[in-house]
C-alpha cells in the first residue's frame, strides 16, 4: 500500500543508524535551531521534578490540597522543587512554540521531513494537555473552577462532546474522580506516550539530518 511506503520512506526504518554523534551539520545553523533541544532540556527537568513532587502528593479529594500545603512547609526542598516543576513547565511551553514557528517559517516540515512535523505537532498538543491535567492537581478553587470551563469546552464539540467529557471527568461533575483521573494522566499516561513520541521525532532527526536553512 502507498501510505505504508509512505510511512517507511519518512521514517526510514529500513537503513541503518549511524554512529550517536556522526552527523552532517548544515551550514547557517544558528541558535534557533536549538529551541527543540531547550524544550528537552525542559522536559526532563519537568519529568525528574515531577517524580520528586510525587513521593509528597496524595491525589486524593480530602488530601490533595493539604499535600501541597505540606511539601510548601515541611518537605526539605519542596517549595524550590514546585517552583522548578512550574517554570520548566512554562519554558517547555514557550520553547515548543518558539521551535514550531523556527520550523515553520524555514520550511523544516516539507518532504521527507512532514512526518516529523506531524509527529511535532502532536507533542505540542500533547504538552498542551499535560498543562491542563496539572492545572488541576492543586485542587484549589482556581484550578477547580480552571478545570470547569476547560472540561465544558470539551463537552461543547458536536456528538462526542458529551462522551469526552464524562471520559475526561469521570462522571457529570467535577469531583474526585476527576481528580485521581487527571492525576493518572499527568503522571502515567501522557508522559509515556511523549516518551515514544520523543523517540519517534529524534530517530527522523537522526535519520534525516538537520534541515537546510532557506
């Protein structure tokens, strides 16, 4: 079938690795092309002060806000690796935008390089939703109300709206159930599957070197 050559073609899974540091460097590279490499950097920083904040946080209705309270106050380093977990959080943010417009703007997506695009544009989705699912895990008024709107705007897209929406809350309400939900999500589920989109979007990277800049 064409699609499958396609997909083999783009992702060359049928050619060999070179070496982990034997790569073509196109000349006119500049500092913009290492906002991906930032929005790594952010991401593993993200991911190790996350595991920190997860030996601390309970996800639970009666507990979780508490546990927030508790590693601000009591768990040695707490506040500073919250604070760490926020703003890497943020640059990762910035940084994957920054990265798509430098890619879109020097044409980085065109052929064979549009798989990798797509599989870029599903990681910002991806990150996107990470920030969401975290948003909520203070369980304070602003992220429950926060939490509220997002989930309606869900439940608002025509015929499957309704079905998201109980998938994301666990129920018609906001409750605890959205809460240990969301925490699966954000600590399980997505961080995987960024996993595996990190792998696919490097092996490109290696596979088809660096773009040309324009």
């Amino acid at each position: 079938m064409k699609i499958i050559e396609w997909f083999l073609d783009r992702f060359r899974l049928r050619s060999t690795h070179r070496g982990i540091f034997d790569r073509n460097i196109p000349e006119g590279i500049n500092y913009f092309y290492c906002l991906g490499g930032i929005a790594f950097t952010a991401f593993l920083i993200c991911l190790f002060s996350g595991l920190f904040l997860s030996f601390h946080y309970i996800p639970s209705e009666k507990e979780a806000y508490l546990s927030i309270i508790r590693i601000h106050e009591e768990v040695n380093l707490g506040k500073l690796m919250r604070s760490v977990h926020k703003w890497s959080a943020n640059v990762l943010i910035v940084s994957i935008i920054l990265h798509s417009i430098r890619v879109f703007i020097t044409k980085s997506y065109r052929p064979p390089r549009e798989l990798n695009w797509i599989v870029g544009v599903l990681m910002f989705f991806l990150v996107m939703i990470e920030g969401f699912t975290g948003y909520l895990l203070p369980w304070d008024q602003k992220a429950y109300w926060a939490t509220v709107v997002g989930t309606n705007i869900v439940g608002s897209i025509p015929f499957i709206g309704e079905f998201l929406m109980l998938l994301i809350r666990g129920g018609y309400e906001v409750s605890g159930t959205t809460l240990t939900r969301f925490y699966s999500f954000h600590v399980l589920w997505f961080p995987l599957l960024m996993a595996v989109l990190l792998w696919a979007h490097f092996h490109m990277v290696k596979k088809l070197g660096i773009s040309k800049p324009l």
